[in-house]
C-alpha cells in the first residue's frame, strides 16, 4: 500500500513539480456531496487527498475545521462511513493516495486492530493522527506501520534539531510541515522562513516535506511550492464548501464545482512553482 | 489494570511516560510536545529545589491562608445521628476555594520557566478566579477561557475576574461549558506557544498536568492527616470529596491512598439521573477514551464522539475525569457514586442552616454522599469530607431554582 504514495511523489519528482495535497472533512455537508467532492479533487489537479475524519472536539483546529467536523457529524458521519468513502473512491481510482486525518478516540474505540484492517482493505494510504506525537507511537504508529500503512507526522517550528529525529523515526509516506505555531487556517507565514525550515527537515530525512496551515490561493500554492515537495491545502477549501451552502448548511448546485473551480486554480500554482523558483 | 496484582504503593504513579495503568499519557499535538517536556523537567527540578518548596510555602501560609481549619461539624453531626463528621475547610483559602493551591504553584512554574503570559480554563470560575487572582499577584497578563453557558451561571465569578485584570472569552462551541472551554484554551496554547504558560485548573490533561496538579492540591491532604491525629489521634474512617476533573478529590486522597483502614468515596454529578444524557458521571457511566490529552474515562458515544454533559455544578459539568482517578477506580481503591442535582442542592441548604456555612455547588455533592452514609455509620466512626469552595458565586443559580427572587 506505501507503494502508491512512494509512487506518486517519485513520480511528481520526475516530473518537476511539488504536490498539490488537499484536505477536506468527510461527510461534510452530506455523506454523497462529499464523496463527489473527493472523486472530484484529482480531475481538478489533487495529487494526494486528504481525508477528514470528524471529532466533537478537534482541539488544534479552527473555527472553519470545527464546524466542518459538526457539520459532518450532524450528518450522520462516522468513521465507518469514511472508510467507506475511500474504498468507494477505489472503484474508480487506483493512483491517488488518500490519508485520513483526524484525532485518535474515534480510532481508539473503533478499535486499532481492525481499524488498521479495514482501512488497508478499503484503499487507505497513510494516517495523519494529529493527537499522537511519537511518545504514543505504540498506540496505533507502530501497528499500522507494520501493516504496511505510511504514518505521516506533523512536525513544527517548536519541534528542533534534537527533537526531529524523534519526530521522524517511524514516519513514513511524506512528513508533513505546519508551517507556523497555531490552529489550522490561521494566516500565511513568511516564504523565506518556510523554504528555511523544509531545509533544516531535509537535513533529517529523505522523505518528502508537504507544507501547510495559511495557503489560501495559487499565489500562495507556488511560492511554498517553490521551495517544498507538496503544497497542502486545508481550511481554504472547507471554507469554499462552507461559502456554498444554503444558512441551514444543505449542499447547493455550486458545492461541487465550487470546490473543483478552488482546486484547479491551486492546481496551476503548484505547477507553476518551481518554473518560478528556477528563474 | 483489569486483573490488579497486589499492589505495594498506590502512591507511585505515574510512570515516567505518565500513566496510571492504562491511564494519561501525553496526546496532544506535536506543537506541544517539546512544551510539555520542558514544563516536565522545570516542574521535576522545583520539586526538590529547596528555594522553590520554601516559596510555595510562604505564599501558602501568608497569602492562602494555609493550613486551612479542620472544623468538627458538631450540629450537622448530632442532625444526622451517627458517624462524626469533619470538614477540611479549603473554602476558607484566599479566592474562597482549593483551587488556589495549584495555582501559587503553577504560577511559580510560569516564572521560572520565563513565560510572559498566562492562559486557563474554568467552568465554575473558581480555578479562573484562582489564575486571574496569581495573575495580578505576579504581574502576568490573563486570559480565561470560560464556556458561555458558565458565564451566565456565573456570573459574579467572571466579574471578580475582569476586576483582577484578566480578559474572560466566551466560548460558545458546544454547550458552552468547561470542556469547550479548554479546547479553546489549548487552541490559544498551540498558537502562543513561545511565551504563553496555561495553568490547568484541574488534575486531567497531558502528563505531567495530572501529576503538578496533584502534588500543589496534595498539601488538602497531608495538612489534613496531621489535624486529624491532633484532634482523634486517629485517621479518619472515611473520605469523601466530590470529582468533577478530579483536583480537591485527588489533593485530599493521594496522602491517605496507602492507608489501608481508610475508606475512599469520590461524588460524581449525577445531573438530572443517569438513565438520560444529563449528567457528568463519567466514571459510573462512560468508558475509556482519549481526549484533552489523556486516556481516561469519557462521556462518550459508539462513534468516540464526546458528549454534552450537565450538571447544577458549573464545576463538575466536564464529561472527563482526572487519569488518576480512573485508574483508582478500576483498581477498587476508590469508589465513585453519583449523587443528583436536587440531592446536591438539599444538601446545599442543609449546611447552611445547621452549621452557618454556604457550600458551593461543588462540595454540596460530597455532602449530600455524607448525608447518606453518616446516620449508618457509628458514632465513634469519622468522617472527612473536603469542603473545597464557598457558595457565594451559586447563590443566584440556587436562588432561580428554589424561586427566591434576589
């Protein structure tokens, strides 16, 4: 399963161009509009999604986040159906890699063991668990890794050279840099100190930097991109979903293509970024 | 934890990833991590730094008030007919409850770790109270985060708190109470990471939380254990300390958890009934989860979704426990019961009228689990019940329930 993640950023290497990641919260506004929105995201130019498991309490995200999450639970979501949300996208895609993303107790009580099961058998690619540093590793890191499921890790400007490699020890997939101290969807930090600290990573491991948390517009997708290995895209485009939707958060006609219009044009900034970065 | 070997200590936890058996931990998102490692080894090196313990001390006894009285509740006593009933009155303390204990502490850990700013979260307002109160003490800029149901249940709390300097944000996620409160407030964490320390009122959330808060709070106890031999020349038979995260409980317990012929009852928030959604009895009624931190016992549903809890005690109203009690339950040292909102506020009045003392909401759940258990117990029997706050900040909330106009 690692094989299609490794492939895909092997393959964007080849090719010249940081990935465009892209994260939604599953479920949110209804079950099929979301599904049509992540069978959307690669026709768009996504080249890895992320796939948002919702939880009462999200403690690090914002506010877009937050009601994204509610939204989705008020919908009826939960992890089984988001699982199944990636073993439906299988059905007609086998080269995106999906990662879920989320908080460790609703994994926890659905139970590792056949969580880890059910995820390699619906297609899933990697976790992003953003409430297990590596000091939980045997909760859940070390059992799905052994599995052959990638374990991507948030790592920050608090997290230093003494500690990366703590960090980074049993990641795997893409390590995924949150380019300031704070929640999700917070504002764009400065390029030069990002293209600074996807260096200092790089000195630590080989595996892809993705860099995230601010990127609102292509301008922004290229100018990170010029410097990291994926451009990740979050609370922009849940905010876009939120934009669509009628004051009592039923899904609209623009939902979709809303989403789709945001994506492409993040789409061309990634593509446009190291052609900037090379003049 | 499920098959429990005889244990020699039940004071050694918790190990040094920070668990109680299966309990605490430290989850909490990579931001954090190198934060709490530094608050872990500061907070290690101020426990055997003499100039620290000395500090803690002076403040303690000039500024608290410490120790608090043991106080001999002769008329609640003869009214209820059988065991003799004590108080450990931390009502009395600066702030007008426990909560101030850890605080002095925590604040003392700010300075020497060089943070300019002080971050918390109350429900009851209490522990905000406390914070805004060491705040200004300090010369530290506060914010409170406090659910904004809280807010309007209590409100002379945040009014004492905007007089001591602090800024109180309300938060309106979910049903406003404490639980919002601190997602809130770790939120500010993760974003002021740099210069900000967040004093945690209660004893849950990443290690080493549970365990600072534990040994400021554990001073209930020990002064407790010493004015008992004073007055019986005895240990008392029985604990009882209400658990709504679980601090004045756990600073009351933790000195006597080895003492084999004491009995250990912690008063969980039975709300509205336990049949329903409205309560806190997350010990009686949820199971194990992870949330704010640590794995402990949550309200929570199949999903791993958390739930609303609700309690009359803006204190207890936090659908979590402290890891330590979790693991002290499931061990059996201790046992947890649930006592109802009218029970507590039977209890509230049946205080102030027999002893001249207005409870808070908080410690009127523990009295209400006295006056159940003292008319069987006999009259040589002890107990001793922490009364860890003054009902000053619920006389408008029990004024709008029993209709009194105020």
């Amino acid at each position: 399963m690692t094989a299609r993640m490794d492939k895909r950023f092997a393959d964007l290497k080849a090719e010249g161009r940081p990935a465009l990641v892209t994260y939604f919260m599953g479920g949110d506004p209804d079950f099929e509009t979301s599904m049509k929105i992540m069978q959307a995201l690669p026709k768009a130019g996504a080249d890895v999604i992320e796939l948002g498991m919702p939880f009462s309490d999200p403690m690090a995200d914002g506010p877009a986040i937050q009601l994204a999450g509610q939204r989705a639970l008020k919908a009826g979501q939960n992890l089984a159906k988001t699982i199944d949300m990636a073993r439906r996208f299988r059905e007609t895609d086998q080269d995106t890699p999906i990662v879920l993303m989320g908080y460790y107790n609703p994994i926890y009580i659905y139970g590792v063991e056949r969580f880890i099961e059910d995820a390699l058998k619906a297609g899933i690619d990697g976790l992003i668990v953003v409430d297990l540093p590596a000091e939980m590793d045997d909760e859940l890191c070390i059992p799905a890794v052994a599995r052959g499921l990638n374990f991507i890790r948030l790592t920050t400007p608090t997290t230093d050279n003494k500690r990366l490699p703590r960090v980074l020890q049993n990641s795997s997939g893409f390590v995924y840099y949150v380019s300031m101290n704070g929640i999700t969807g917070s504002a764009l930090p400065d390029p030069s100190l990002i293209a600074g600290a996807v260096a200092r990573i790089k000195g630590h491991t080989e595996l892809p930097i993705c860099v995230g948390f601010g990127v609102k517009t292509a301008e922004h997708a290229r100018l990170i991109g010029a410097s990291a290995d994926g451009v990740v895209v979050g609370t922009a485009i849940v905010n876009q979903i939120a934009l669509s939707l009628t004051k009592d958060g039923q899904a609209t006609q623009d939902t979709v293509p809303s989403v789709e219009t945001l994506v492409r044009g993040l789409s061309t900034g990634v593509r446009a970024a190291r052609l900037a970065a090379a003049e | 934890m499920n098959e429990t070997p005889k244990l020699n200590s039940f004071r050694a936890g918790p190990d040094e990833d920070g668990r109680f058996g299966i309990y605490g931990g430290r989850f909490v998102a990579e931001t954090l991590m190198p934060l709490i490692l530094d608050l872990e080894a500061e907070f290690n090196k101020a426990k055997t730094d003499p100039e620290f313990q000395a500090e803690l001390a002076h403040l303690g006894t000039h500024y608290i008030g410490r120790p608090s009285p043991l106080y001999f509740a002769e008329r609640l006593t003869a009214e209820l007919g059988g065991a003799k009933i004590y108080f450990k009155r931390d009502e009395l303390n600066h702030t007008g409850s426990h909560k101030i204990n850890n605080c002095i502490g925590q604040i003392l850990l700010a300075k020497r770790m060089g943070k300019k700013r002080i971050i918390a979260e109350t429900g009851a307002g209490q522990h905000g109270v406390a914070s805004a109160t060491v705040a200004a003490r300090f010369g530290f800029p506060c914010v409170v985060y406090m659910g904004a149901t809280d807010v309007e249940r209590q409100a002379p709390n945040v009014f004492r708190m905007k007089l001591l300097g602090a800024e109180v944000k309300p938060v309106t996620a979910g049903h406003g109470t404490l639980k919002d409160a601190m997602n809130e407030a770790l939120r500010d964490w993760v974003t002021n990471v740099d210069d900000t320390y967040y004093i945690i009122g209660t004893a849950a959330g990443p290690h080493p939380y549970p365990e600072i808060v534990r040994e400021f709070q554990s001073v209930i106890g020990k002064e407790a254990k010493e004015q008992m031999m004073a007055a019986e020349g005895r240990l008392p038979d029985m604990l009882v300390a209400a658990v709504g995260g679980g601090s004045n409980a756990i600073g009351l317990f933790h000195p006597f958890l080895d003492d084999e012929s004491v009995k250990i009852v912690g008063v969980e928030a039975g709300g509205k009934g336990l049949d329903g959604e409205e309560h806190c009895a997350s010990l009686t009624a949820g199971s194990p989860g992870v949330l704010h931190g640590n794995r402990t016992y949550l309200l929570q549903d199949s999903d791993g979704q958390i739930k609303e809890g609700h309690s009359i005690s803006a204190g207890l109203d936090y659908p979590g426990i402290g890891p330590e009690h979790s693991w002290l339950k499931d061990t059996g040292r201790v046992e947890y019961v649930p006592i109802m909102d009218n029970e507590a506020l039977d209890a509230f009045q049946m205080l102030t009228r027999t002893e001249g003392i207005i409870p808070a909401l908080e410690p009127s759940h523990a009295l209400a689990e006295v006056i159940k258990r003292a008319p069987k117990m006999d009259k040589d029997q002890i107990i001793l019940m922490n009364l860890c706050g003054r009902g000053d900040k619920d006389i408008f909330t029990v004024g709008k329930i029993l209709g009194m106009g105020l």
